[in-house]
C-alpha cells in the first residue's frame, strides 16, 4: 500500500466512518478508509442501538408528533446550556436526510421508536448496531471508489502549506505515507480505553465502570491536537448510570427508571431526580458510597421493559441473575442488603408523591425528561438491580464547524482536515439525549464527507 494516493483519507472504520466514505464515494472521490483493527465497527458495533431522529415515518405511524424544532430544543435543554448552537443546528437540520438514507441502503429499524434520556417525546429509534455496520461495510466494501485497509493504523497527519496533504500509516510492520488530494477526516472515535488521558481530563469517572471499543485510544484526538487543534467539552465527561457494578456479561446500562423505577443508595434513600440525562445520573450515582446504588421496581415497571431495547431488556438480565427478585419489600431488602424499615419507608413517600402529582424532593416530574406519567411501586414482585455508572463514551473532542472542518485552538479552520463521531465536540454540552450519539456519528459523518469533496462538480474525474 505504501506510495499510494487518494482524494481523502478516512481514518476510522465505525459508523462515522463508514458515513463519510460512502458519502465522499457517492460524490465521485476517491476514499481510502483506514481501520486500525482487523475488524471495522468500533464502538459502533457495540453500542445500545438508538438513534435520535425526528419527524420520520416511524413516528407517524405510531402517531407521535416530532419536530426539528422540538429536536432542537430538547438537545439544548439536556445539554445544559453548554452546547454549540450551531452544532446542535447541524444535528438538526441533517438528521430526517440521514435517516432516509439509511433506509435507502438496507438498514431495518424497529417498528416503534421510545422515549428515553433528554426527549419529550418517544425519538429512539431501534436498530441492529452490528447489522447497521455490517450493512455499511457491505456496500463500502462494493463501491468502486472505496479502498478499506484494516490493521492500518493513522500515526500522524502531514500538513502542507498550512493544510492536511497527507497520513502516515503503519501497516504490516511497514510506515508510510498515504497522500490526501482533498485531506482526512478523523472518524477515529474517543479515548476510554486511554487510562492516562482519562487521567488527565476526568478523574471524577476514576471508579466508572470503563467500557468502549478497544481502539478507542484517542489517536485522532493527539494528531490533530499536534496540528494545533482545539477541544471542547472536557468537563462534561462523565459515566452513563445504570451498569450492574459486578456482573459484566450484558455490556449495557439498564434505565429502569424511565420505566417508573427509583434509584436508592446504599442506606435505601432516593439521592436524585430519576428523570435526568442518564450522565447526571451517573454522575449522581458515583457521588454515593462505594458508587453503589440500586434501582427499585415492581412488577407492572418489570412488564413495561422490551427486550429488543438493550437499556430496557430487564427481562434478559433477569434470566441472567442480574436483577433481585423477591415478593415483598421486606425480602427485598433482606436479599439487597439493605435496611427494610427505610426501604419501605422510602417507596412509601415516593408513592405518596405520584399520587398528589409533585415530588418535594428532587422534583421528579416524568419517567424520562418531559415525558411519561409517574407510576406508583407497589404491585410485587418487587425488584432491583445493583447500578453503578460506566464509562461508554467521552462526549467530547475537537472544535468544529458546522460543517465539521477541524479548528485550531484560535478557533481557525485547519485546511483539509474534519471530524466526525465521537472524536468531534460541540453538541451533547453538560449532558445527553440517548441516540445521539450514534446519531452524530452517522449524520456528521455524512456532513465531513460532503464538505471534504465539496461541489461533485469540482471532484477529479478519476
């Protein structure tokens, strides 16, 4: 492969990826996707499967009336104020043309979309993640533009004359250069499997389950950052609630409280609004001692999971031993380890405040954000399952445009180089809507591999 060139480099063979390549291809570039693994995915293959999109067909069918307005304004409320408007725009505006374009290349979704972390109304739209990418890698691996190196891996980005012209890649124990007419986009994902930087920018997620894909190492990050890069969103890194602290063979969190559950420490108090972005939460849960905590329920919650929802499919975890099951609260509590007078105490006044329509204490209002009636916990069996928070992803990177182009940190656009997926900062802020992250990855990744090649008009004919 060395002394080769092309029209772009892609560095990154997950779902933004994979996006972006096609989208430059379809445009009449020359792409070579580069995969540092054997395997393309990434974190993409492993993810719960929810998408963030609004107004589609889906939602019609299941009379759920959404907006890009709503969209808009529920992805800055969850974000606290802290997100890039004009990112957040970009999400927006591109979102219901990504979800079309999925469908028009093969992917299946499920037949009704639900709500969870960040929504107003039900947006998470289901997919296969494994099959979604393999659905991709399929017509990527068909296109005549397309070239996919694996155990390729990006070292460095060469800059010429103040832009992106070229990659250095080590592949079968061999570096080289791989020129880049129109430049790269770094689709190279975050950084939890990096101990040190997550070190460095977030030690408060130190006792945070961590999780990712292996190759989620931060390569794109420290190349662009030596291109003078900025970055954003370091803050906000924070653990997703809801994994079981000790039994690790279902990878996900399970959100039983945005079916009705409440969330108790160790000494059986609730200690936070049930509702909030599942990064508060986690944030909430590693706050309580030994960063243990436990969510409560009962069996109508138990009956309202799905299986095919990896955040709700209490029912498979329950085959598995991960939730508590007993027939009384008292059981409950003696099986939990925790003290049955507070425990029943607890549910009680929680109870209580469903039926007079207001929660004094932490102001819980809805199952998840401004969505769902509260329901009452009384009905046994009861159950509950040991919650800490994992770290899935670090929601945060490199400083973008609109049109993801890289900026250094004087907020000036680096030539030839954008950013996709979880490697680019700007949309989630302070917290997170489920499904957009692997929303961003799909439709920024169709946003850089447009801008990268610009006009079709102006592509080489090749």
């Amino acid at each position: 492969m060395a002394g080769i060139e092309t029209d772009v480099v892609v560095v990154g063979a997950g779902a933004a990826g994979f996006a972006a390549a096609l989208t430059a291809a379809d445009r009449g570039a020359e792409v070579l996707l580069l995969e540092k693994t054997a395997e393309p995915g990434g974190s993409s293959r492993i993810c719960g499967g929810l998408l963030a999109f609004a107004g589609t067909d889906i939602q019609h069918r299941n009379g759920i009336g959404d907006t890009n307005d709503l969209l808009y304004r529920d992805l800055t409320v969850v974000g606290g104020g802290a997100s890039d408007p004009a990112i957040v725009r970009a999400y927006v505006d591109n979102q219901l043309d990504t979800y079309r374009w999925l469908v028009a290349q093969g992917v299946p979704f499920g037949a009704k979309p639900d709500a969870s972390s960040g929504q107003t109304v039900p947006r998470c739209h289901v997919v296969d993640p494994d099959a979604l990418i393999q659905t991709l890698a399929r017509h990527a691996k068909a296109h005549p533009k397309i070239s996919i190196a694996t155990n390729a891996q990006a070292k460095r980005l060469i800059r010429t004359d103040g832009r992106v012209s070229a990659v250095r890649v080590f592949q079968d124990n061999e570096e080289f250069e791989v020129a880049a007419r129109l430049g790269a986009i770094l689709a190279s994902g975050g950084f939890t499997r990096n101990a040190a930087l997550v070190a460095t920018f977030a030690p408060k997620v130190a006792r945070a389950w961590v999780t990712g894909g292996a190759e989620n190492t931060g390569d794109g990050l420290l190349m662009a950052w030596q291109l003078g890069a900025g970055i954003a969103d370091v803050a906000y890194i924070q653990g997703t609630f809801g994994k079981h602290p000790t039994n690790h063979s279902n990878r996900h969190s399970l959100l039983s409280v945005y079916k009705g559950a409440i969330a108790v420490d160790l000494l059986a108090k609730r200690f936070v609004d049930e509702s909030l972005s599942y990064k508060l939460l986690g944030t909430a849960s590693l706050a309580q001692p030994g960063a243990h905590t436990w969510q409560i329920f009962d069996r109508p919650i138990f009956e309202s999971h799905e299986e095919d929802v990896s955040i709700f499919d209490a029912h498979h975890r329950h085959r598995d031993g991960m939730l508590v099951e007993a027939a009384t609260l008292d059981e409950l509590a003696e099986k939990t380890g925790l003290d049955a007078t507070t425990l029943k105490d607890t549910v009680a006044r929680y109870n209580n405040y469903v039926r007079n329509g207001h929660d004094p204490e932490f102001g819980r209002k809805h199952l998840v954000h401004n969505h769902g009636a509260l329901v009452p916990i009384e009905t046994g069996p009861f159950y509950a399952h040991a919650s800490t928070a994992a770290l899935y992803g670090t929601y945060c990177g490199l400083t973008v445009t609109p049109s993801m182009q890289v900026l250094d940190v004087f907020r000036e656009p680096i030539g030839g180089l954008w950013a996709a997926g979880e490697v680019a900062a700007g949309l989630h802020g302070a917290a997170y809507m489920t499904g957009s992250a692997f929303g961003k990855a799909l439709i920024f990744g169709r946003v850089a591999g447009r801008a990268a090649v610009g006009p079709v008009s102006a592509v080489r004919s090749s």
